[in-house]
C-alpha cells in the first residue's frame, strides 16, 4: 500500500513558505514542496504549482513577477495604508476595519485579536465594536456586520478632524499588528503630486494584472496584495486607498463582489442587477460631423466556426448597428422577425493574443434594443478593430466582424450593402443525384441528417419525404 503523507500538500506549502526569509523562484519553491511532500502524480511539479497559483497567491505568498514569489508575511511588510475618514467615523469615534484593512489581514483572522500602535510603537488600547447593516443584493435584502474600533479618545488626542486620512502601516501581517498614524488635510496637500504619482502606478500595475489574466477579471483579495507588494520601495509616499484609486481609473472598476474588472465590461451578473436595481447607465452619444456620418466603414463578417463563409460589407458611419445588423441577418440568411441578436467590441489585451469583449448592446428583431441607435462612427473604430455580432442567443451563431478600411462614399452607392463574398462551395441535392441529375441543394434536413451522414436536398425535393422536417436554408 502507498506510504500515507503526515502532511498535506497545503501544509507543505504553508512550512516552505514559514521557512523563506527572502524571495525564491517558483522552480525552487516548487523544488521544496515536493521533498516534504513527495507525490506519485504523472506531473507533481504542474500539480503544485497550479495550487500554488489557485489557492496560496495572496494569502500564503505572494507574486513579485510571474516567477518570482515571496511570503506574504514579507512582502507586506512595511506596506502603507491611506486610509480616508469617513465624515461619520469622526463624529462617531470610530475606524471601520473595513473596507480600510480589506485584504491585508489572514484569513479569517479575528479582528479583536488586531494590535495596534502609534508611531513611537505605544500600543493603542481600542474596544471592538459590531453592529448589523442592511444591505442589498442581487438575492434580496441581507443583514450586514460591520466591524469598527472605538477611537474617539485617540481622535481627540491627536486632534484628528474631517478630511483627515489615517496611514496605516502593516508591522506584521502574520500577527494582524498595524502602525496609525494621522494626517492632516495640509499634510496631504504638500504631497499631492507625489501622491498621485503613486496613485498612477497602483493602477497600473492593477491593470496588467488584469491585462494579463486568464479572465477579464482578477480577484481582488489576490490583486490587491499582489499590487502593492510590486509597489513597495517603487514609490516615494503611500498611494490613496485602493478601492479610491480603482474608481477613479476610468480603465478599471470594482465589482463589489470581490473582483476587480474593466470599466467598460458587462456581464451577465451585471445585467441581472440591472433589472432588479435599474437600467444600464450609458455615456452620452457622441456627436458626429457631416463627415463622419458620411464615411463609408468596410467590413469583412465571417462564420466563426467556419471562417470560409464571409461576406465584406459597406456601411456608412451615421448608420447604426440595427443597420448593421439588418444586413448581416440577410446576408447569413437569418430570420429578421425572430430572435435577438448582440454586438461585442474585441479590444487585445496587452501584448498577448487573448482579447476582451465589450457589450454593445442587443437588438431586438423590433428595432429596439441598447444597441440598435448606437452609430458606426462613435464606435471609434480603426482599421484592424474587430467586433463580435451574435444571432440567436439560445442556438449563438457567432460571426467576427473585422474593420478593414475607412473610405469616401461612391456617388449614386446605397449602403449598407454587401460587396463581395467568399466563393461558394456548392452541395447537391441527394434525392436528384440518385436519379442522375446534378441539382444544388438549398436546404439541409436536421431531422434526416446525422454527423456521419447530412442530407442536402433542392427545393423541388422537400415533397413529400421533407415536408414535416426542420428544414435549414443553405449560406454558400
């Protein structure tokens, strides 16, 4: 029988990661996890790495680069916190813990058992205090527990007053001990633009972070860590709160739901909250020139998953993507009174080949829809700017629609309209063929057809062996 491990895998990276007093390479890391942790996978090294990434990144260790981590213990370390007071906070005496201290605390660490000190390292005597908020979500109305420290006496003796911000440096993350110190509003003033400075850099790392992620999302309890551990030592004062840097990056947003994504993304948990809290809020239409309307917007449309049916189409920039969609519906031959259909910008995230899809809205066969009025020129697209057009939400035919070119129009041209088209590869009706005549089929009969074997047949043919039968007309 297997000799059974006195430790588990977790456990193991826990020790390594106690031991470190320094950075290490994710190879050497790995290296020692496996010698205390020996295991009989086909590819150990792979196993514990993907742990690693899913499971201890921002909690046990921490990221420096892609190949390089470090404990969170140390890389923490040192780190500060502007911590804004809320107009309440000083009227009440109290510091909320969060969102203040959200993410730089261990899990589940219980914050009465947090220490805190001044700056000449005299430790702060404060009583933890809770109380029940109501709050919304996308299930109902839940009940809240906020945990605040009674500082008013601290306040008072330091003169704290509104608009002052809290710096809170971390002294030791394992031991949830913090360093507070006050600043005034002059204080801050004076530093301003260094505080920006930093407030830039935050950000930026935040966003190739994001860039540079499987998802278009990254989760804030491992971002948040991760950017100022990269941050430290890099900047000359402590950066504005997160959570207040985020929402003033028009690149960025925080989702509240623990994750952090682009500003611009929409997803369906966005849409659900809509409906229950309100409509989707949309920037105001850009005005276009007469010359703007009037340009003409070449596109190449093709089949995603069969990239030889394509269809290049012209449109002019004052036409609107219901214009745009009544086209394409015609060209691949679907309904124009049946189903929704939606558009997507894709944007290429960083240097990488992944893209990133922006909602532009839905159309609806009516006309209607958040899409329909939106106009081809306040797109703001360039030529190799790429869209993703959708028909059918439930069966998802799904085309890339690249932008080619952007040009005069013709004297006497009605756009939109279709210019050119992938040559056709013509099938045959199979009924005709069995009795020898060479006639191109038009439909494809989903109920006699299998993987293995379609059946194409012409329009002469649907009678009577097709006429009950899902019938689907043909795109050449």
């Amino acid at each position: 029988m297997p000799q059974k491990f006195k430790i588990s895998k977790d456990e193991a990276i826990a020790q390594v990661a106690a031991q470190l007093d320094g950075p290490i390479t994710l190879a050497e890391f790995v290296r020692r996890v496996l010698v205390i942790w020996p295991s009989q996978a086909k590819k150990p090294e792979t196993a514990v790495r993907q742990t690693i990434r899913d499971y201890h990144a921002g909690k046990t260790i921490i990221f420096l680069d892609d190949e390089t981590l470090l404990p969170t213990s140390l890389a923490l370390a040192g780190v500060i916190l502007r911590v804004p007071l809320a107009r309440s906070e000083i009227k009440n005496g109290l510091f909320h813990i969060y969102p203040a201290l959200e993410f730089f605390l261990p899990h589940d660490f219980p914050p009465n058992e947090v220490q805190l000190v001044d700056e000449n390292d005299q430790t702060i005597p404060v009583e933890l205090i809770t109380r029940q908020k109501k709050a919304r979500s996308l299930f109902g109305e839940y009940e809240q527990e906020i945990y605040s420290w009674k500082l008013g006496w601290w306040y008072r003796k330091r003169k704290v007053k509104k608009h002052h911000n809290i710096l809170v440096t971390v002294l030791d993350w394992t031991a949830g001990k913090f360093r507070l110190q006050p600043e005034s509003q002059k204080e801050y003033r004076l530093i301003r633009d260094e505080v920006a400075q930093s407030n830039q850099q935050l950000a930026d790392i935040i966003f190739d972070l994001l860039e540079n992620s499987r998802d278009e999302m990254i989760y804030s309890d491992i971002a948040v860590p991760t950017a100022y551990a990269r941050l430290q030592g890099n900047v000359t004062c402590p950066p504005d709160h997160w959570r207040d840097v985020i929402e003033n990056d028009p690149r960025l947003r925080y989702s509240g739901f623990g994750d952090i994504r682009y500003a611009d993304s929409f997803t369906m948990m966005d849409r659900l909250m809509l409906g229950e809290w309100g409509e989707r809020p949309l920037p105001p239409p850009k005005k276009l020139s007469a010359t703007e309307k009037q340009q003409v917007y070449t596109f190449k449309a093709a089949f995603k998953h069969r990239k030889g049916l394509w269809r290049r189409i012209e449109i002019q920039g004052g036409q609107t993507l219901y214009d745009f969609d009544r086209i394409l519906r015609g060209a691949f031959k679907h309904d124009t009174f049946d189903h929704m259909s939606g558009f997507w910008q894709l944007i290429k995230r960083g240097n990488s080949r992944r893209f990133r899809e922006v909602d532009l809205g839905s159309i609806n066969p009516l006309g209607e829809g958040d899409a329909a009025g939106k106009k081809i020129a306040t797109l703001d697209l360039q030529p190799g700017d790429k869209l993703k057009y959708v028909y059918d939400f439930g069966d998802w035919y799904e085309y890339i629609i690249e932008l080619e070119k952007i040009n005069e129009p013709e004297d006497g041209a009605k756009y939109p309209r279709i210019i050119a088209q992938n040559r056709p590869r013509y099938r045959y009706c199979q009924s005709c063929a069995e009795q020898g005549r060479k006639t191109r089929a038009v439909y494809y009969c989903n109920s006699c057809s299998d993987w293995e074997a379609p059946v194409w047949i012409c329009e002469d043919c649907i009678y009577p062996d097709h006429e009950d039968h899902y019938l689907q007309e043909i795109v050449y």
